[in-house]
C-alpha cells in the first residue's frame, strides 16, 4: 500500500520534467537573464505539481522555498542573500493580513457568534439557497465602496458569515457534505469578491495604482476620478452580480435548492442560544472596530495621520481578542488552515515577485506588443488581444497589485500606440485586473482563506474560475461598452 504522505508518481513526475525541460533544454530568450528563466521552470514546476496535486500545497510550497535557495537564482553570487529571498515571502503584510483574518474569524465560531449571524441572515434572505447566495452578493456590495481591502471584505468579513450559514445546514468540508450547500455558496462568496472588488476605486488597493498609471501614461490628460469609475463599472458589474449567482448554481449545484421554514428554524435556534453572551459582544466589537478602520473612518474623521495599515488593523484586532480572553493562544495554534496559508502564499508570492524583479514578465508584456505590432492588426484587434493576455496573465500572478505593476502599464502603452482610444482601454484593463481574480486559489489574498476552508476541490474551483472570466469578460465588454457610449466616456 502507498504511504499517502508520499508524493504522487505521475503528476510529480509532469512537473519534474517541464522544470527540467525549460531549464535545460528550452533556450532562454535573448533578453532575458539565465536566472529569470530558471526561476519561471521552478514557478511553473510548482504549480503545476499543485494542479495535479503532487502533494499537499503547503509541503510542495516548501519544497519550492528550498529550490530557490539552493539554486540561488535570485542572487547566484550570495547564497545568504538568496535565501533572504526565498524567505521574503514571510515578510509581506498582505500574507499576514490574510493569516491574521483566519485566526480573528476563529473567535466567531468560539464563542458562537458567527452561527448567531448565519441565522440572522438565514431569517432575512428566504427560503431558497439562490436567495441565501444574492444575500451574500448584496451584503459585499453595500460594503465594498468603503472596505480598500477586498481580502478583509470577503475573507475576514463576508466568509464567516457564509460559513456559518452552511454550518447550519450540516454543510462542512470536515464531514465530507460540502456538496449540500457549502460548495456553492464558497463560491459565490468569493467570485462576488472579485466583482464587487471592479466597481469602487476604494474597493481594493491595486485600483489606485491603475488610475496612476493611466495619468502617468497619458501625462495627466486621462484621471479617472472615484465618481467616474463608480458610474463606469455601474452596469456591466451590476449585471456581472446578477448573473454569477446563476452560472454557478447551474455549474455545481447545491443539494439543497429549497429551504422550507428557514425563517421559523432561525428563530428557533435563535431562541436556543438565548442572549448574547459577553465574548460575543466583544467580539462583534473588535470585528465593527476593525471594519471601521478598514474603511477609513479614523482617517476621515480625524485626518491622514490617523490612516492605520490593514495588517496593523488586523494585529490590533487579534491582540484585542487574546486580550480580552475571547482567543487563547491555544486557539491560535489550532487554526491549521491560517499556517497552512502562510507557508503556501508566501512561496507563491515570492516567486511571483522575483519573476517581475528578474525582468521575466516585462519580457512577456513587451514580446506580446511586439507581436501584435508586426501581425498588423487592427486596433480593435488589438485591443482584445492585449486585454485578453493581460487577463489570463493573472494565472501566473499570486497578487493582483504584482500583476498590475508588472505589466498595465506596457499593455496600455502598447494598446494606444495601436491605436486603441485611451479611456476606453484604461477601463478594460483596469476592471480586469480585479475580474481576473476569479481564476485560481492564488489570484489575491482573499482566495487562499475561501479556498482554504476547503468547501471546494483545486479543480472544482479553476473551472468555476474559467467558466466566470468568461461570462465576466463577455458582459464587460458588450454591456460595459455601450455603456460607457451613453455616458460619452468613449
């Protein structure tokens, strides 16, 4: 019998053989460093063992970690200074954000307040599981102008609440029944993420940046403003929230479609669990506390020198709660899915960034304009070969703000050298830097604490993920399009 701790064979040995095969055999482009090309046979190695489930992620993350070290393709000439660099990964306050998110959502299944939520929400949203899942679209949507961190929106904020309420329905990865309910509404929580994360400048950080970089690149003639991109990304994103829910109840459906008496068992068990007992008030404390700095009310309020870090947020709320007594460390160190995450992300961001750092993905961005340069092209063209590489680019990316920094600015330079009208571009591009999340379990820091709770397979998720850029791209751009005709934006 196979030791199950042992990797497995024939996916294990796929992805020893393309590493080998584009470190050895395939020659490096001519602009292109030896160590840049090593590192991407490494990156593309490490995921692929993770699509075919070589072994688990976090030990395949490690394994990867200690490759990039002892290899040195970071820094060949200091072996110390190259394992700084596999290490630096533990070092991004984004990762720790997200580990730090699991470990505060902890206290509302400790202390039963998370399950008080779902039957609240379960009582206000119906009698239907698509009901449950719009409930989850319309709770994102109402915070998302205000929460810059869309990992803090749909993991630390939105999630629990989703798991609560598949909880409550005896859906869990643990007793093997996230078919019932979990599986779907995991998924709605985190592609209505990736949406609600295009419609607000503020709804996730790498937006600002997009809007830099139109300015810069059209020397200040094009500077989308907070009111501009809101009433841009209206009616396609809008119609994006409306749809999503339906594709994905069509493409894994839950068990459990009717919910008969949802709103009198939520009062029943509301009843059981009586008043909210103190930790539970502390805890909803700490939770609005955190949410409130997210969304920048202390910096409204009182001024820029009261703008706190998200990451520092987070800390400050899990001190609160270890504080308080709500979390011991005990409970700290059982929250596996959080360290899992931690080994996992760190390595993949790692690799992701060096790939921009060596010049990796610079290469690639500027190849592509070469390209469609010499094909003769159209602008049109043009414009939806740049948008769609740009877009499925993101499966190489562990970070949205990576991914943007590394290659918009190219493909919008090459696109309006094409020909391509600048607004019209800046906004394709711009609104797929977020939509490009839905693609894998990596794309940004709210998939790892979704995917991690563990309600859906690798696979069931990368096709939930192709399937949804499709219809995302699609309704981009017929529905986005002629909408930004009638607004005279193009």
């Amino acid at each position: 019998m196979r030791n199950p701790a042992l990797p497995n064979l024939i996916p294990t040995a796929f992805s020893v053989c393309l590493t080998l095969l584009v470190w050895f055999v395939i020659p490096v482009p001519e602009t292109v460093t030896p160590n840049a090309w090593h590192l991407f046979a490494l990156f593309l190695g490490t995921i692929v063992a993770i699509i075919g489930k070589a072994m688990p992620i976090g030990a395949l993350s490690v394994i990867a970690i200690s490759l990039v070290a002892i290899t040195g393709v970071t820094n060949p000439d200091k072996p110390a200074a190259a394992l700084n660099d596999a290490l630096s990964g533990f070092a991004n306050p984004l990762i720790w954000l997200i580990v730090i998110a699991v470990m505060v959502a902890v206290a509302l299944t400790k202390t039963g307040l998370g399950i008080r939520i779902g039957y609240y929400f379960i009582m206000l949203v119906g009698q239907k599981t698509i009901g449950i899942a719009y409930g989850l679209v319309l709770s994102e949507l109402v915070i998302a102008p205000v929460t810059p961190s869309n990992t803090a929106r749909g993991g630390a904020i939105i999630h629990p609440i989703m798991r609560s309420i598949a909880d409550s329905y005896g859906s869990s990865p643990e007793q093997g029944t996230s078919g019932k309910i979990g599986r779907y509404l995991a998924l709605v929580n985190y592609n209505t993420n990736t949406i609600t994360s295009a419609m607000f400048i503020t709804a996730t950080a790498p937006n600002s940046l997009c809007v830099e970089l139109i300015a810069k690149a059209t020397g200040a003639a094009i500077r989308i403003t907070w009111g501009q991109w809101a009433v841009a990304a209206l009616l396609p994103c809008l119609c994006m929230l409306l749809v999503m829910p339906l594709v994905l109840y069509f493409l894994y459906p839950p068990e459990i479609k009717q919910t008969p008496g949802a709103k009198d068992m939520a009062k029943a068990e509301l009843s059981k669990l009586g008043p909210m007992t103190g930790n539970e008030r502390v805890t909803l404390g700490v939770l609005g506390l955190m949410l409130a700095v997210w969304a920048g009310l202390p910096a409204w309020l009182l001024g820029p020198a009261f703008d706190i870090n998200p990451t520092t947020t987070a800390m400050i709320g899990l001190s609160l709660l270890l504080l308080t007594g709500v979390l011991a460390w005990e409970d700290i160190l059982k929250a596996k899915s959080a360290w899992d995450t931690l080994i996992w992300f760190a390595a993949l961001v790692m690799m992701a960034t060096f790939l921009g750092n060596l010049g990796l993905i610079k290469w690639f961005s500027l190849s592509i304009q070469g390209g469609i340069t010499h094909m003769g092209l159209d602008w049109k063209t043009s414009v939806a070969i740049l948008v769609l590489v740009y877009f499925y680019a993101h499966y190489f990316f562990a970070s949205t703000t990576a991914h943007v920094t590394a290659m918009f600015a190219a493909f919008f330079a090459a696109g309006v050298a094409l020909g391509a009208p600048p607004m019209l571009l800046g906004l394709l591009l711009a609104f797929s830097s977020s939509l490009n999340m839905s693609l894998t379990h990596y794309a940004t820091g709210t998939a790892p604490i979704i995917f991690g709770s563990g309600y859906t397979s690798l696979n069931e998720w990368w096709i939930a993920g192709a399937v949804m850029s499709v219809v995302n791209i699609l309704i981009l751009v017929v529905v986005g399009i002629l909408w930004w005709k009638m607004l005279g934006y193009i």
